[in-house]
C-alpha cells in the first residue's frame, strides 16, 4: 500500500499556476511517482515517459499487460522533435484541427528518449496533447512528456470522476488530482499515421466524420476494423465491463410488460425519452435526455456503468444501443465491449 495524496484544484481549474500545491505534484512526477490526473476525455494514469521505473509502476498499479503501450502526453508539438522520426505534412494538417483535444497520432518512433516499456517495444509511439486546463499547465509546468493510460484497473470502466479514480487505484498510485467531470466522457480517437491512408485504431470523440473534413480521402473507410482485428494492440483486452452482466437493446415501442416477468433484478440504462416504457420495479439510469443526443451518451456511459455496479440485488442490465446514428461510432464501440456483443434479439 502506498499513500495516495488527494489535490483538489477544482477551485484552480483555469489557473492552475496559483494552486499553493502545484510544486508538490510537479516535484512527484520529476521523482518519478504515479499521479492521475484529469483530460478532457477521461482522467489518466500519469507518469514520467523518459522514466523506466515509472513507467513501469504504471503497468502494476493497473494490472496491465505491458504488451499493451500507452499514449505520451504533451504541451507542445516542439516536444515531439525528441521522440518522434517525423511527422508529416498531412499529419501536421489534423494537428492544427484537433490539438489540443481529444485524438492521439501514432507516429514513427525516434528511439531513445522515451524509456522502452511506454512503447512496448514497437517501433511506433502514440502521442496526445490534451486540451483539459489542469493537464495542459501540468504538462507545461513539469516540462516532460506524461505517459498517462485511463486510470483504471485493467479491464474496468475508464474513470470520468475523481471518484471513479479513488475506487479503483487508492493506495496503488502516489496521487490523484480532484477535478471536475471529465467533459468528453469516452477515451480519444486513435489514429494510425504510420502509414497512408491513415487508419482509426480506435474510434472515439473526434469522428470519422470531422476527419473526413479535414483530410477527404485521407482515412481508411473500413468500419469496425479495430473491433475484428486490432490495430491498437489494447483493444484486443476485455475493456469497459461493469461487473453486472449487460445487453444492448436497439427498440422499445410499447411498456414492458410487468405482469409475465419479475423486473426487481433488472436495471436499464437509457434515454429518458424511453422511461415510460420500463415497469416500476426496474431501477434506471438516465444515459441522456433524448434518443438522439450522442454527446451526452457519451459524456455519462462510463458514470452510469460504474454507477450500475453501486446499485443493490441486481442481475442483469440493459443498455439503449443508440442505434443508425453515424456519430455514434465510438460509443457502440465502447458498449459493445462493455455488453460483451450481447443483444436483445426479441425475447428480453
Ligand atoms: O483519452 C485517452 O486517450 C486517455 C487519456 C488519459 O489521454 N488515455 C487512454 O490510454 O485511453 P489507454 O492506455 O487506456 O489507451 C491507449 C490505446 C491502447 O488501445 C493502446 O493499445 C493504443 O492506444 N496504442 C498506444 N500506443 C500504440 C502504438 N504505438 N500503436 C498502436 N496502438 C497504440
Ligand atoms: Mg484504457
């Protein structure tokens, strides 16, 4: 057991600089300590990417593979001038667009400066330059690249709360930076720059839509490829599971019926739109409030998912699948991990 430093900067959110225990934190990382901190997609698992030990750290503390690399965390793109082979012009293009934000670039890897395990051992290397204030003065402030995995145990939800953190790595991580829900909700967009066109090794807030935008022509038009065949060598783990078994459910047109079945052990997780249809005795969660608000599905599965699990003498879950919503490419992907691929086919 380690002792695990809570900060709360949620009074210090866009100015960071004044917080009185800034040096603390910063000094922790330069040691080499494991601290999570909040990104605009999901609070992350941060430690020194130069730092073999530290890096290490990260992969026990969650249980990780460490066949499995992490995303580098930056503040500047002149960062990459030491770690990366080179980036080119049409990469430079998405940069511009989408830094700092929500999408990582793997790139060709310049050996060296990065210790090895934050790679393992490929010759590529995944880079991020969040947009979240606290992580961008953290990241400027302590002038190192942060290797930062979702701070989760492996193979649970990501955490979108301080809370979320708490539960999983107190007592496994030095620190944890109390921040505000984290606003995306669902972890980045991976993008294969490595070769061309490029290739979305995981989908996620940043579409293939405003890709597209950007880059006509520029992304790989094969769907649902990182689920059939990972490109991102961590989608091929279980990922995202709550611990109550979990369904997608894609249609429900008319109540339920509470007088066949016993719905007491039953959770739905859906949008309120859908709540006169669920029985009484069913408890629920609101994902958002129409069956179309994508973002606000996103921005809370996580929460629900780890909420769902808080709750008592339930059996079984289902989830509203969103479905035909071309933005929603993402939040499938991350539900039908976490349902397993199961459906509702008919018969509930
Ligand atoms: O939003 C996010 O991306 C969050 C926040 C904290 O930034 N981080 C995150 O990291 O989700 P993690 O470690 O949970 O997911 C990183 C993903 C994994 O699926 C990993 O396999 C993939 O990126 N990845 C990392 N380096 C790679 C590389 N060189 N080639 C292919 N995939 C890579
Ligand atoms: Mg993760």
């Amino acid at each position: 057991m380690v002792k695990t430093t809570i900060w709360d900067v949620r009074e210090y959110t866009n100015n960071l600089i004044d917080y009185p225990y800034l040096s603390e934190i910063i000094a922790t990382y330069r040691q080499g300590g494991l601290v999570a901190l909040p990104t605009e997609t999901v609070y992350g698992l941060g430690a020194d990417a130069t730092n073999e030990e530290a890096v290490q750290g990260i992969y026990q503390a969650k249980g990780r593979p460490s066949d499995n690399p992490l995303i580098v965390h930056i503040y500047d793109t002149k960062q990459l001038e030491d770690f990366v082979e080179n980036v080119s012009e049409t990469t430079e293009r998405l940069m511009e667009a989408f830094w700092p934000g929500p999408i990582t670039f793997i790139l060709p890897l310049k050996p060296g400066y990065l210790c090895q395990s934050v790679t393992g051992g490929l010759n590529s290397v995944a880079v991020r330059m969040p947009s979240h204030p606290v992580a961008r003065t953290l990241l400027k402030e302590v002038a190192l690249p942060i290797a930062a995995p979702s701070a989760n145990l492996s193979g649970r939800p990501s955490p979108t709360t301080f809370e979320h953190v708490y539960y999983d790595l107190e007592g496994r991580i030095d620190g944890i930076i109390q921040s505000t829900q984290s606003e995306a909700g669902l972890e980045s967009t991976v993008l294969d720059c490595t070769s061309f066109p490029f290739r979305i090794a995981r989908p996620g807030t940043i579409t293939r839509s405003m890709l597209n935008e950007i880059l006509p022509n520029g992304i790989d038009a094969m769907r649902d490829e990182s689920i059939d065949k990972p490109i991102a060598p961590g989608m091929k783990y279980k990922h995202y599971a709550p611990e109550t078994p979990l369904k997608i459910f894609e249609r429900l047109n008319e109540k339920l019926d509470a007088t066949q079945k016993d719905w007491s052990q039953t959770a739905f997780i859906l949008p309120a739109t859908l709540l006169s249809y669920i029985p009484k005795q069913a408890q629920t969660i609101i994902l958002s409030e129409t069956e179309s608000d994508i973002k606000q599905a996103n921005h809370n599965l996580y929460a629900a998912l780890h909420q769902l699990d808080q709750l008592d003498g339930i059996a079984h879950a289902y989830i509203y699948g969103y479905p035909d919503h071309d933005d929603a490419e993402a939040l499938h992907n991350r539900m039908v991990k976490a349902a397993n691929h199961q459906f509702i086919k008919g018969e509930w």
